[in-house]
C-alpha cells in the first residue's frame, strides 16, 4: 500500500487504516512439507482494528499459515513481526502473553470443566494465578466475574445455567452443542486481552442461526480488535472485511478491498469461478 | 469434573463416614491381623491417590510410581541406623529426597507424552530399583529388617499396630483434603486443562510443563509418606517394595477405584488390599482373578467404585 497519508474526503477511515504502523506483519513466509510448498512468499498485514480476511480453496494452506503466525508451526523462510518486535523464535504461549488470540478450524476446549470453569482459565492465565495452590477457582468471586463478563461478550451466558436435565449440574464444554463450542472458544480469546484474533473459520459447520449470530458478533468486534479471518463463506466475507487475501496453492495471488477482490479476474478464475 | 449432585454427595458422605467409622472401630477390637488390615488399606490409599493426581487430574500415566513409595521405605529403615527414629524428621526427610528425585526425573520425563512418558518413568523408577538391589551391606536383593521403628512424639512406636493404624488413617484424611483442595485450586485448574487441551492452554499463553512438573513433585512426595508407613508395617525394607510390579498396582486401584476422583483410588485401594487378602488364602492364583475382576470393573462400572458410591455407576 503505497498511498500518501492525507485523511480526507470518503476514504478517510480507510486512509487511517494505512496509514497505521501494521499490528502483524508477515513478509516472505515459505513452509515446505516434502516437496509440498504450503506456503510460498506470503506477505500480508493486519493493521490495529482491521479486518483482513484470508480465502482460499481446501489445502490452499490458509491453516499452516496461521499455526505459522501463532507459532505452532515454524516456517522455513521469512519473519513475522507482531507490535513491531520479531516474534519468529518466540513459543506459542510466549506469543499468546503478547496479545495473539487463537481459534481454531474444530474447537478447543477443556472438554471436562464447565463453560465458566473454561473461561476462567483464560482469567488464570491473564493474571497468571495459576501456581495459587489453595485458592479455589470454582468459589473465587473473581474468576466467575471475569467467566461471565467473557461469556456474556459472546452471548453465552445461557451456559452458566444448570441443566435441569442432568440433575442440576453445569453442562461441562464437551456437551455444548457446536455453534456453543465456537463461541465459547471465541470468549476464552477475549479473556487474555488480546491485540489480534486469528479466527480459522468461526462459520464451519454452523445452521444460519448459529451462523448469523456469528457474523454479527464478528461484525461487532471490528474495529477493536485486528483479525485476521480466514472464513470459505465468501458472502460473509465480503460484508465483513476491509482487506481480501486470496490464497491458492501457498501463494497469495491478490489482495485489496473487497471490492477489487470480487472483480479480479484472477481471483474468479483460480478460487470464486471454483467454488460456485 | 462435572460437580456431584446434591444426593450423589449425601450418598458418598454417608458411604464414607460409615467406612471411616469401621476403619476407626477395628483397631479396637484386639485383632492385631484386622488392626494391620487397616494400617495396609490407609497406605496404599494414599500411594493410590497421590498417583491419581497424576493419572486423573494431569492425564499423566505413570509406570513408576513405586519408585517413590521404596524411598519412602528406604528412609524409614535407613534413618534409624543413624540414630534418628523421630517422625518428624523421618517423613519430612522422606517427601524432600522422593520430591527431589520426582523433580529430577519428571525435568526428563514431563518432555515425553503418552507411551514414551509410561517408559521414562518406568525406567526412572528401575535405576532406583537397581541402586537398592546392588547396596550389598543393606542386603541386596533381600533387603534388610527395620532396626527400629518409627516414633511419635510422645514416643509411641508405629510397630505397634493400634498406633500405625491410628496413625496411617489421619495421614489418609490429611492426604484426601490436601489433594482435593489442591485438585480444586487454581493451580488444580490449569493442570486438569493442560490434560483436556494442551494445545488450547498454549494458544491461552500457558505452557503445561511447569505446572506438570510441581505436580509430579508433590505426587512423589506424598507417596514416600505411604513408603514411610508401609516400612513399619511390614518392619522391613526390600527392593520389592519398589518394582514395577508395585507400580502396576497403584495404578490398578487407581482404575478400580475411577480415576480423577482421588476417594475414588483411596476405594480403589481398599478393595485391592481386602481382596488380596481374601483371594491369595483361597488359591495361589489370585493375581489372575484380581485381573478378571479389573476386566468387570472397566466393562461394567463407568465410574469404577466411586460411580458405585455416588450412585452414577451403571454403564
Ligand atoms: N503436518 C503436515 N504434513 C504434511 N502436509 C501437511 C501438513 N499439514 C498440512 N499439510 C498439507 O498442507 C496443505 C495445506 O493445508 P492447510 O490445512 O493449511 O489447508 P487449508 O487452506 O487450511 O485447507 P481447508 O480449507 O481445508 O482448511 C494441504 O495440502 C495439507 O495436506
Ligand atoms: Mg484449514
């Protein structure tokens, strides 16, 4: 992005967009497996509260370069600077203290503790109380306060409610229906106060209720948070980013705004034209 | 771990109490046999549970658990050689060289996961197996007898079985509250999430190892308490009491008992200890049927014995 830095007219937001120093900062990515690239020269950014959506057919890679971002993965070649500092020898925990959040494509959840029990988790790791060795979690007024503030971000409150079905206990998180497990994942994001989501897409194997809800929870967190998305709904896609990467075959092939994006004719050919 | 309903509770209190009860009348009978029967359930209740903390809550498999059970023992009978037969010095000593042993060998150990973790532990646990059996002037393979026992303060002596029992089962309650407080704290939290979900706890900025590490360490600890017992129980210290084989039953009243429920094994160790007993007067091959028994326990009880107790039992 190489335009000059005067706010005015129509564009003014976007122009502030660019003009910020970027919150992530990917450049010359390259991941081989074998002989398999999965990434090849990607460079991409997220500025501070934007949305940078990442699309791309099955096996185009979109997954390996987020574990590359987030650390699970250690990329061949190339750096990734997050805030401004390199954070490319950094562990996963060590990026996740520094405000990466991560969803993943199936949910990960503590699977045995009940949906606050997991938020608060993501409490005791943002006030790093967890070599407290006597305190309660499940009786300490902080913890559930800080589980339904994260929660209730979300709209899951509903999930501190006892299952009148099962004898009055909370469901634990491996019971939640799939849309509940999403969001929940979503909530125990928020809760380390993070600077950027990297949501594998949030939509997967949601109904259209589950899915709408989704979409405007997601469509409420812009502007807060930098997310990068990457999302095969390309309807939501387009209502919901300021910035499309198209990813084919581990190479970004174009990247703009949404509106460039749906006219290139590159991108109709390797991955829309594919797709519909 | 999904919270008990009111009435599973009320059942298990009510189960418990009346247990606690036995346990504290049988002493008092005269029965020096029965009164040992009940010193052996309280120690093994408590090696189980410590291992249920790794097995339940931390999702950590261990094959080498005895190995922390024998140095509690060792200590027991090395310590008065030395003149020193005080508890609260033989204990502590005990917990602080398991401890260390535990966090010596769970730095290599807590690196590994699953089937490698099974056999870096057990290896662990064979290197100090190897180390008693080659100590020649302390018997060997054979091991040596306890040249004195244990004494409270006041001087009581834990040969006498009234006082081991008596003494074994507040260790027990002591254990059962401590391990339970400690599951339930925020630190208890972190490493039951750490079992559900490593890669969610790190995508959270945690990292497990820490928090497995101290964990094997108080485990290992508390099982030399149980060694330190079983030593006077048995007024002897062998390499036995530290084989794999010894390993192998902690871990099956572990699952007898259902794991992650720490009541659940200290159950678990109850039944193994009464059935030994019971199964190795009637035949010799009482290991085979204690196994078949394992094989009904994990075909029909979902919750092991603690699911019996709480009523949540019937797959
Ligand atoms: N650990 C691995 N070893 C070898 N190949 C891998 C590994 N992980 C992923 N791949 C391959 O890398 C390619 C990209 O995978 P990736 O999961 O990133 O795709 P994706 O774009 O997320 O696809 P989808 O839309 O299906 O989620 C695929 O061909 C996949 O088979
Ligand atoms: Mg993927």
């Amino acid at each position: 992005m190489s335009s000059s830095c005067k706010p005015d007219g129509a564009e003014a937001d976007q122009m502030r967009l660019e003009c910020e120093a970027p919150l992530l900062e990917v450049r010359g990515l390259v991941k081989r497996f074998g002989a398999l690239v999965v990434t090849d020269q990607v460079s991409l950014s997220v500025r501070p509260g934007e949305l940078h959506a990442l699309i791309g057919p099955n096996g185009a890679g979109k997954s390996c370069l987020i574990g590359q971002i987030s650390g699970e993965l250690r990329p061949d070649e190339g750096e990734v600077h997050f805030r401004g500092q390199r954070v490319d020898d950094l562990a996963v925990p060590e990026r996740a203290r520094r405000g990466l959040a991560r969803a993943y494509q199936v949910p990960r959840l503590f699977g045995s503790l009940t949906p606050a029990a997991n938020a608060a988790v993501a409490e005791i790791s943002r006030v790093r109380s967890g070599f407290r060795f006597w305190r309660r979690a499940a009786t300490d007024p902080a913890l559930a306060a800080a589980a339904r503030i994260a929660l209730d971000r979300v709209g899951l409150g509903r999930a501190l409610a006892p299952d009148p079905a099962d004898t009055g206990a909370v469901r634990p998180a491996s019971l939640l229906a799939h849309g509940d497990k999403r969001l929940l994942e979503l909530a125990m994001g928020f809760a380390s106060d993070p600077a950027l989501l990297l949501l594998d897409e949030p939509l997967a194997g949601l109904g259209p209720a589950d899915s709408a809800a989704m979409v405007a929870l997601l469509r409420s967190l812009k502007g807060r948070y930098g997310i990068l998305l990457v999302e095969h709904d390309v309807e939501a896609v387009f209502a919901l980013a300021d910035r499309i990467s198209v990813l084919v075959g581990g190479r970004v092939i174009a990247s703009g705004p949404a509106a460039q994006i749906r006219t290139d004719p590159r991108v109709r050919a390797a991955y829309l034209g594919e797709s519909e | 771990m999904q919270p008990e309903s009111n009435l599973a509770s009320r059942r298990l209190a009510i189960a418990l109490g009346l247990l606690l009860a036995i346990a504290l009348v049988v002493p008092l009978l005269g029965q020096p046999y029965y009164t040992r029967l009940v010193a052996r359930m309280a120690i093994f209740g408590i090696a189980a549970l410590s291992l249920d903390l790794l097995v339940g809550y931390a999702g950590l498999v261990s094959f080498g658990h005895a190995a922390f059970f024998g140095i509690g023992v060792y200590c027991a009978g090395l310590l008065p050689m030395l003149g020193v037969q005080q508890v609260w010095v033989i204990v502590p000593v005990a917990m602080l060289v398991a401890g260390l042993y535990g966090a010596l060998s769970g730095l290599i150990s807590l690196r590994a996961s699953g089937l490698y973790f099974i056999f870096i532990t057990l290896a662990f646990a064979e290197i100090v197996f190897y180390i008693a059996q080659g100590l020649r002037m302390l018997g060997g393979d054979d091991g040596f007898r306890l040249p004195a026992p244990t004494l409270l303060p006041g001087g009581a002596s834990l040969a006498n079985p009234v006082v081991l029992a008596y003494t074994m089962l507040g260790a027990l309650v002591l254990a059962v509250w401590f391990a339970r407080r400690l599951s339930e704290s925020h630190f208890g939290q972190v490493v039951v999430a750490a079992r559900d979900n490593e890669t969610r706890l790190r995508a959270m900025g945690l990292s497990a190892y820490p928090y497995r590490l101290v964990l094997y360490t108080i485990a290992s600890a508390l099982c030399a308490l149980a060694g330190v017992g079983f030593a006077n129980l048995v007024e002897y210290a062998s390499p036995a009491s530290m084989s794999w084989i010894v390993s192998g039953e902690f871990l099956f009243m572990v699952i007898l008992g259902s794991a992650a429920t720490i009541i659940g094994p200290v159950l678990g160790a109850v039944v193994f200890v009464g059935l030994e007993q019971i199964l190795s007067a009637l035949t010799e091959h009482w290991l085979f049927w204690l196994g078949i028994i394992l094989v009904l326990r994990v075909l029909l009880l979902r919750q092991g014995l603690y699911g019996l107790l709480t009523g949540r039992g019937q797959r």
